[in-house]
C-alpha cells in the first residue's frame, strides 16, 4: 500500500498544522518522485493548538514530518521541499501491474492501512493513501488518472467524509469488477478502466508552462547568448519569431518546448486551458452523440448551449454527468474559458490619452491586477497588447483581458461567476472559499481592503454588477443535496423538471449548492421563475 506522511508547519504564532501526502508504491525501491501539497490542505491543526484558527503562511519557522498508525519497516527520503506560485503536477512512479491477483492485492493491502487509518480518526492520511493507489493504479492500467470520472468528480469534493467514502466506493467497485473473473491483460485494462470510470484521451503530451532557466545559444541565428526571460521581453516581433521557430544550438531542443511562454506556446495560452473533451459516445436527448458532433453545430445556436446543459445517460464507465463536463471544449464551458492564466506575461507600455507614458512594458501575472484599485486604469491595462508572437492564434495579438478573464471582467459570464476553488488573499493570513463568507462577519468583500476575495465572489458578496434583474442563469455544472441525494445538474435541467413536474432537481431551487452556499434560485433566477434559461 502506498505509505502516509504528515507534514506540519508552525508560525511564528506557535500555531501547527499539517497536511497529508502519500508515498506511492512502486516497482523498485529507490524511484525518486515528488508530490505537490496545496496550501489549504493544511487544515489539520495540531495538539493543544486551541487558540489557533489558521496557520500564517507568511511567518513559517519549523516543519516535522510525522509517520502514524502504519506498521511494519520503512524509508523515507525527503530531497527537498519547495514553495511553488502555482498548481504543479508531476508523472506517477513506475508500476508494473498484470494480472488481476496484483490489482486485487495493492487495493486489499490499501483498504486494511486507510481503514486503520480512519478508524484512528485521521481521515486526511487515508485519503492520501486512498488516492495514492488508484492514481497508480490507473497511471499502471494506461489511463491518465485525470480522465477517471470517478476520481474527477471525488477531486471537486470538499467534504473529507464523502471523499473518503467515495473512494473507498471506487475500491469496492473495482474489487467486485474483477471478482469471479479469468481475465486477460487487455480485458483487465477495460474491467479497471470501466470500474474507475477512466478512458483513454489521445492527447500530446503535456507540455509544462515553466520557461527554463539558464543561458544557450540559438541555432541559425547569429546572436550572443539569451535566456528564455530576453526572449519574453523582445518588442521585435519578426525577430522574436524567427528565435522561437529555431532551436537551441547545442540540444537541438526547439525553442518552443524551452521558452513555452516566451515563444507562446499553444497549451499554455490555449483558450479553454487545460480541459479536453472525451472521445466517448453517450446517450443524450435519445441519441448517441459525440464531442465532435457538438463542436460542428452552430456555435451560437440556442440548441447547442441546451444540449451542453442537457444530461448525458450514465454509462458502465461514468455515472449520470451533463454534457457539458464531457465536452468542455465543444460546449465553450465558462468554467474553462473563465479560468484566469497563472503564467507570467509581458505587457506594452501604458499611455494617457495625450501620449505620455504612464507605465512602462513590465511582466505581470493575473493575481497581480486584483491589486489596481483605480478600476478605470485597470481596464487600461486588460486592453493592453502583450508581447508574444500567436502561430496558433494567426495573427491576431493577444490582450491582458485574454489571459485575464476573471480579473479583466469584461465578460459578464466570467466575471459574475463565484469561483469554486480556494483563495488565498494577500491582505489575510486565511485560505478560504467563496461560501465562508456567510459565517465572516469581517471585509471580506469589500474590494479596498480584499480584492482577491472580492472579485472572485462578486456573487456572494453582492457585487452590483451582477444584480438579480440583469444576470443570467449559470451555465456551470452545479451540485445539491435533495432529499438525501447528490445530483449533479444544470439551469436548464432544473427548468426542465420545474416545467414537467419530474424529477428531483426542480427541487434544487429552494436548495443550496454545496460549493458556492448559494441557493439555486440564486445561480438559475430565469429557470427557478419557471421561464427557459439561455434565452
């Protein structure tokens, strides 16, 4: 089973909390790996701490790593710890499994440490553990545990007795797939796919957004040598384009996989991010469809945005899901289109409207303008062109307001749209949630004082801009809890069962939707009033 670790910080304040991670298993020992731990997942506050609501990330003086309620012999070798600005992901440990005695002995062998670990009041250590093996598991099988339905919808959780138990669920399932059953590797790869809800993405291979440091010198260009940050600074846009379609003189690395900012490249300034759409058929409105069949109808079509928010039937591989969480890209999902950037970029200089300079080109990042008080100089600065040659974008320049929708505002629908994620604020030592604000009596949103929180939770908070009588009905995916039953659903299938009478999400109208604590009539105003969203 993979092995637990707790990691505790403590301020300056004497306040200690930690935060879990897993060791994966692996073929041999020795594999070196790494594991990225978000900041809000140190909520666990240590013994005695009873004073201690949060933990000050700004004043950290000391760390202990902590081993607990697991036997037998161990190792474990900690390299390095870092402090990253942004989300990082890092490839599985090599693990070899083929046969189904293998898979039912790695998941057996977790169950035994997670449930000790539970039953010993530490559920973020059997979720760790828990996550750790499927992950694996799945990476083992040839999925990207990313395209596991089951575990996609478990990572949006943020109740830790409903993550621990759906994935015990998930565990359960794949158990009961493979039992009573002779299988052959190929059969075995589709039962553990089918029972984890995974499918296979033909996708490139990801490349990571980070330009590397360092210098080198460009192949077929007569110039000293240069540094992916020159680079991102060069004004000259025809020679910034003939070093970014060059390679490094000595590696023959293309510029493009070693400046992936400077040189743009396409994943990291793609439109809808990181979201792919699925290459599985499904079941919607009586018809089999596909992603693409989506994507061919008229972008702007009213049938297109229904279908999008139109159930997709569940399948021996996913549960009941919207259309639109299977097809992101094809149905223009706000929740991937809305996302700010968090890469760095290179902005022109700012001018007055007589000509004067009034701030010269720099590099920003999205986080950076929630700090522009002057809304009006802000919108100056979402128009500005950055600095970036666009091959996947024709030629076309880009603007702040492109890699900052969120923080620009100029789209309603982004804008008026209050962020699931955590928030880390610069002006409060808390990692919080949009729906905390109802239990905070403090400025949270009052944009002068937090504009992190404030702008990401415009509807929570009030915000007059995205007033009742002018906003329209989400198009997010949303979740309830009716009648002792989480659902999944959208504005326009909440309209629909209001309309029919059927179903039990016209009933999420009067309730609250378990990420954002908003009421549904809330987030649907048009479908809950019984007329037809998406007008």
């Amino acid at each position: 089973a993979p092995f637990g670790l707790d990691l505790h910080l403590r301020d300056t304040s004497g306040c200690d909390f930690s935060a879990a991670f897993a060791v994966p298993v692996a073929d041999t020992s020795g594999q070196v790996t790494s594991a990225f731990i978000p900041i809000n997942s140190f909520d666990n506050k240590g013994f005695r701490n009873y004073n201690c609501n949060n933990l000050d990330m700004t004043s950290i003086n000391g760390m202990k790593f902590y081993v607990l309620y697991q036997e037998g012999k161990y190792e474990a070798r900690i390299r390095s710890i870092t402090a990253v600005e942004r989300v990082a992901s890092f490839p599985p440990t090599v693990l070899t499994v083929t046969s189904k005695e293998e898979v039912v002995s790695l998941l057996t062998a977790t169950v035994e440490s997670g449930t000790f670990l539970w039953n010993k009041s530490n559920p973020n250590l059997c979720i760790a553990v828990y996550w750790s093996a499927l992950e694996s598991l799945a990476a083992a099988m040839k999925y990207n545990p990313n395209s596991c339905s089951n575990l996609v919808q478990l990572s949006k959780m943020t109740s830790k007795s409903k993550i621990g138990f759906g994935l015990r669920d998930v565990i359960d399932n794949t158990q009961d797939t493979l039992a009573n059953r002779v299988l052959s590797k190929d059969e075995l790869v589709k039962a553990v796919g089918e029972a984890m809800g995974c499918v296979i993405v033909d996708t490139p291979k990801q490349t990571i957004c980070v330009d590397k440091p360092g210098y080198f010198s460009v192949a077929d260009v007569n110039d000293s040598r240069s540094t992916c940050k020159q680079i991102h600074m060069l004004t000259d846009r025809s020679r910034r384009k003939t070093i970014c379609e060059s390679n490094v003189a000595t590696t023959k690395e293309s510029l493009a996989s070693r400046c992936p900012i400077a040189c743009a490249h396409w994943k990291c300034y793609a439109f809808y991010g990181s979201c792919r759409d699925s290459n599985e058929s499904f079941i919607t409105a009586n018809n089999e469809r596909t992603c693409a069949w989506i994507k061919n109808m008229d972008s702007l079509s009213l049938s297109r945005t229904q279908m999008c928010a139109s159930t997709a039937e569940p399948s021996k591989a996913r549960p009941k899901v919207p259309v639109q969480d299977m097809c992101p890209v094809a149905c223009q999902s706000s929740e991937c289109s809305c996302e700010d950037k968090n890469i760095p970029f290179m902005s022109k200089a700012a001018y007055s409207d007589d000509g004067k300079e009034i701030e010269p080109a720099k590099e920003r990042t999205c986080s950076s303008l929630y700090g522009i008080t002057n809304w009006e100089y802000r919108n100056v600065v979402c128009l500005l062109d950055i600095y970036t040659i666009t091959p996947y974008f024709g030629d076309k320049a880009l603007q702040v307001y492109y890699m900052c929708p969120k923080a620009c505002g100029f789209r309603k629908e982004c804008f008026c749209r209050d962020t699931k994620k955590a928030i880390t604020t610069p002006n409060s030592r808390n990692v919080s949630y949009c729906k905390d604000v109802k239990s905070y009596n403090g400025n949270w949103c009052d944009e002068t004082k937090e504009p992190v929180f404030a702008r990401s939770c415009p509807v929570i908070c009030g915000n007059p801009y995205c007033n009742m009588m002018n906003r329209s009905d989400s198009r997010d995916t949303l979740s309830f809890s009716v009648k002792n039953e989480q659902i999944s659903t959208t504005c326009w299938l909440i309209w629909k069962a209001k309309d029919s009478n059927e179903g039990r999400d016209e009933y999420a109208c009067d309730a609250y939707e378990t990420d954002l604590n908003l009421k549904g009539s809330v987030l649907c105003p048009n479908a809950c009033a019984g007329n037809i969203p998406f007008k």
